[in-house]
C-alpha cells in the first residue's frame, strides 16, 4: 500500500465557528481519506478544539487537547455523581 499523502490546513484564522464548521471539518477529512489522502487540521482556536471534543471527534479530526497531565498528576477524568438526597419525581 502506498504512503498517504497529506493535507494540512491551518485553521488559526478561524474567526466565526459552530458545529456546522466541526460537521464540515469532519466531512472534508472523509472525503480525503477515501481519496487516499491524510488530512491534518493544525492550530485550531481552543474554543473550536472544544467543539471538537464536545462532537468527540478529536481523534477523526487529528486534533488532541494541548493540555497534557503534569508529572505525578493524574489525567482528568468524569467523575460520577454520589447519590442525590431527593428521588427522582
């Protein structure tokens, strides 16, 4: 199999963003993809990162929270909720 080529597109000019942009971003990468190209999305802004995870398509789309665990720290995860002290209606 030959290597992929790749594609990069900077999105640091990026000024105006929803999730419309994160389904077209996401569309753009498929269609790449079945063209036997490797797309990259470099610097997005942190607001259009957050997008991204809220879609969870970070991995899809190449683009990894910056924010790294410190040494001796723990990577962030969900917590689950203690039981409430009222029951559900």
């Amino acid at each position: 199999m030959a290597p992929r080529r790749v594609i990069v597109c900077d999105l640091r000019s990026l000024e105006a963003f929803d999730l419309r942009t994160v389904e077209l971003l996401a569309r753009w990468a498929l269609a790449a993809r079945r063209l036997g190209y490797e797309p990259r999305f470099t610097h997005p802004p942190a607001q259009l990162r957050a997008l991204i995870a809220l879609a969870g398509l970070e991995r899809a789309l190449g683009v990894e929270s910056q924010r790294q665990a410190e040494e001796g720290e723990e990577p962030l995860r969900v917590e689950e909720e203690s039981e409430l002290d009222e029951p559900p209606a």
